[in-house]
C-alpha cells in the first residue's frame, strides 16, 4: 500500500485532535495508529486521537482496547449501538481538548500523511478545510450518491465549498461551541460546521483505496443521509412541496379553462378516458408528494419532542491517561512561569 510523504507545517505547530468514527475494522486500526502516530509526532506539539466505535460486530473495540494500552495518546469511546457516522463524530468532537480537530475515515483512503496539508491551509481567515479527492476510489453507485450530499449540502456552504467536501476536514475547536447542546438522532457534521462560519476552504489531497475489508456506507445510506440533511435542516423541501402545488393549481385551472371554453363555445366535451387518468395521475401524484414532504417534517418534530440522544457512551478508555498527563503538563508550566503545552 502506497503511503504519501509527509508534508511540513508551514505554520506554528498547533494541537490537535483526530476524531475517527469506527465500525467493522479491526483489519486496518492498528496500521492507521501507526501511521497516525508517525504523522503527528512530526506536526503537532501535542495531540490526541479519539477512536469512537459505532457499534461494531467484529473485534474493533477489542483492538481499540488494546491501542489504548499501547499508545497513551488515543482515546477510546465505545457507542451503545451503531448510531452512524456523523453521531459518532459528534461524540469524538465533543471529547476532543485541543485546539484543532481532524476527522478521517478509518479505512485509510483518507491517508494521514495529508494531515499536513489541511493544516497549511487552515490560516486565520479560515476556520474550516476539507480535504478534496483527487479521484474517488468508489463505485458508480457510490459515487452518485456522493454527488447528491454534496448538492445538499450546496444549499449551506456554497457550491464550489460543497462539491469538494468530504469526511476529511480540520476545524477550530471552538466552532463546536454552537451545537454543543443539540440533541437529535439526525445529524450532519458540515451542517452544524456552517451554523457557526462561513470560512470555509478545501485542498487537492490523495485518495487511496481501502486498506482492508468493504465499505459500511452504502448508496442507500448516503442517500438516507442527504433526504435528513434536507429535511432535518432547512425549509427548501417545504418550498419544493408548495410550489409544486402551485404549478399544478395552475395547470389545472388550465386544464378546467380549457374543457369549459370547449364546451360552451363549440358544445363538444372533452373525451376520453386516457385523458381524465392521466390528470387524476399527475394531480395524485402531486398530493402524496407533497403529503410524504409533510411527513418527513413530522417526524422529525417527533424525534426532537421525545428528545431521543444522539447517541449513547457504554465504555471509555484513555481518558484518566489524558487527563493525567494534562494535569501533569499544567503543573509543570506552571513551575516554569510559561502558558503553553509541552513537545511530546
């Protein structure tokens, strides 16, 4: 497997968080932390890596369990049940400490040598960097449904923002601030990222196919995911809905304008079968559309009435780790008179 070279800061070394949703694969976490590690030691005065297990059916906890006595670095945080991608982002992002977050996928098509690279883009007039694909590494399926997120999230970033994005992106921590109390089981990252800025830029990077097993993201899901960005954040399908309604209110009165200036004109009524289905068709059409619209706005109501988590924590591991070390660097620049962290 190809690695890519590890690009130098050009920038003042900053501290950082990888958050790292998990699910089914133990076939690739152990080289991700090294490669991981390799990175970050030559970027970063000091970091941490949060991997958050999304239910997996196979040994990755196990393996998480066994990084985390390996390296003092990573923290582990195991899901109740496999939530999705962006929940579990959500629980890595809130555990984060330090002052810039970098999320990857785990299947190592994100390659953590590009880590360098988001970071150099991240200046002060940006508070947000997406790691662009050279090339997608995915089906055509896959890839369609790819193309149908990033249209959807086109309405909250911009068009040329939105078509580079991906699950590789480094933000400031402190965007976080402005969801750091939403509660609902639908959630998309870049969403609740453009609440809080619009400074948002992206960067050419490497795409690499994945290391070990298939991809858990199906079109379906991908799918699944745009329709709740759509409908779990904006007003654009109700808008969608009416004017729908409105464009056949109008053809309709079309149509009963036309039957009747052919009857009292010419005494002739319109005939045919074919015809009167075809109307009743479109204008059924239309209503359940825009009824199913309605539904989908219901629903979500429910969700956020009943307050239902976003996700559920069952285990940790690695916290008592970082907060120690924490509380150990604090005390030691205390005694020295300086703000700051240690080099590791």
């Amino acid at each position: 497997m190809p690695m890519s070279k590890i690009i130098p800061l050009k920038t003042a070394s900053p501290t950082l968080s990888v958050v790292i949703p998990v699910y089914n694969s133990e076939g690739s976490l152990w080289v991700l932390m090294e490669r991981l590690t390799r990175v970050l030691a030559s970027v970063s005065a000091a970091h941490e890596v949060i991997l958050v297990n999304d239910g997996s059916h196979d040994s990755s906890w196990k393996i998480i369990q066994d990084l985390a006595a390996a390296y003092p670095s990573l923290i582990g945080i195991d899901l109740g049940k496999n939530y999705g991608q962006h929940n579990a982002l959500l629980a890595g992002v809130r555990a984060a400490k330090n002052e810039i977050i970098v999320t990857l996928d785990d299947d190592l098509q994100n390659p953590p040598e590009e880590i360098p690279t988001l970071l150099n883009v991240l200046k002060p007039e940006v508070d947000v960097v997406y790691g662009a694909r050279e090339k997608e590494q995915h089906g055509f399926s896959r890839n369609l449904a790819s193309r149908l997120v990033k249209l959807s999230l086109t309405y909250f970033l911009g068009a040329k923002t939105a078509n580079k994005s991906s699950a590789f992106r480094a933000f400031r921590s402190h965007l976080r601030e402005g969801f750091k109390d939403y509660q609902c089981d639908f959630i998309s990252i870049d969403v609740l990222l453009s609440w809080m800025t619009n400074r948002f830029a992206y960067v050419p990077v490497a795409h690499e196919a994945r290391y070990a097993g298939k991809s858990n993201y199906s079109p379906w899901k991908l799918y699944r995911h745009a329709l709740n960005m759509l409908t779990g954040f904006t007003t654009l399908p109700l808008q969608l809905a009416t004017a729908i309604g409105l464009v056949f209110t109008i053809f309709g009165l079309v149509i009963l304008g036309y039957v009747l200036i052919n009857y009292l004109g010419h005494g002739d009524r319109v005939p045919g079968f074919a015809f009167l289905a075809s109307i009743i068709s479109i204008f059924s059409g239309a209503t359940l559309f825009s009824i199913g619209v309605l539904g989908e706005y219901l629903a979500r109501m429910y969700s956020r009435t009943i307050q239902r988590p976003a996700y559920s924590i069952r285990s940790q591991v690695g916290f008592k780790a970082r907060d120690e070390k924490t509380l150990q660097t604090s005390r030691q620049f205390q005694g020295e008179g300086r703000l700051g962290v240690e080099n590791e």
